[in-house]
C-alpha cells in the first residue's frame, strides 16, 4: 500500500481552504485545480482570460515540478471555464505550455468558480521522483 504525501512549494499560491496544492499516491501526482493568484500577493492577476489562462498554467506547473514531475509528464487535465465562449483564446495559452504533449483532457463550462475568476486547471501526472 503506497502512502500519501502531499506537495508544498511557494512558487505557486498556497491553499485557500483545507486542501493540498497536490498529493502523490505512489508514482501519480493529483494536483489541486491552479486557479490565476499571484502567488506573492495572493491576488488574482489582472487582465482576461488570456492572462489568467497563464496564470494558471504557470501555477500548475510550479506545483507539478514540486511534485518531481513536469508538464511533459501530465496524463489528464480538466479544465473549468467560467464562459465556453473563452474557449478558444485559453486553448491557445494551454497550448503553448504544453507544446507537443497533449494530455487527455476535461474542459466544462461552470457556474462560478472561487475568486470569480475565469478559468480553473487541475492535473493527473506521473512523477518519477
């Protein structure tokens, strides 16, 4: 039975309720959804989806290579948008993160997220570590 241990790293905003930014089981890392905080003010970045899809992805990332993984090696994605019409400019930030690597991935249009922001991504990887 592997343990539990979760993934902690200031290079992404901590958590703002009673969560992990990521726990690994094993070999696998599920990380929290990344939401665009800065993670030095804790406040959300000004701008649009686009700087907020960026945001996010930079946040994810920083918790996935705290984990001892990379984006290179994220399995599944689930992406929350605030609006389905912001569809199409967030693809093309999460794209260019990712560049060849293209997870399997969720993408919902939701209610309401926290901080009213635009977009929420959260990530399955494995991590060698």
């Amino acid at each position: 039975m592997s343990s539990l241990s979760p993934v902690a790293t200031t290079s992404a905003p901590g958590a703002i309720g009673p969560y992990s930014q990521a726990i690994k089981a094993g070999n696998l890392v599920f990380a929290s959804g990344c939401i665009p905080l800065d993670p030095t003010t804790m406040q959300v970045v000004s701008g649009g989806i686009e700087e907020q899809t960026t945001q996010s992805m930079k946040n994810l990332k920083a918790v996935v290579e705290a984990s001892g993984s990379s984006l290179s090696q994220v399995a599944k994605t689930t992406v929350f948008l605030k609006d389905m019409n912001d569809f199409v400019s967030m693809n093309k930030i999460y794209a260019e993160f990712f560049g060849d690597h293209k997870p399997a991935r969720s993408a919902v249009e939701v209610a309401r997220l926290p901080k009213d922001v635009l977009v929420e991504i959260e990530c399955i990887a494995i991590s060698n570590a």
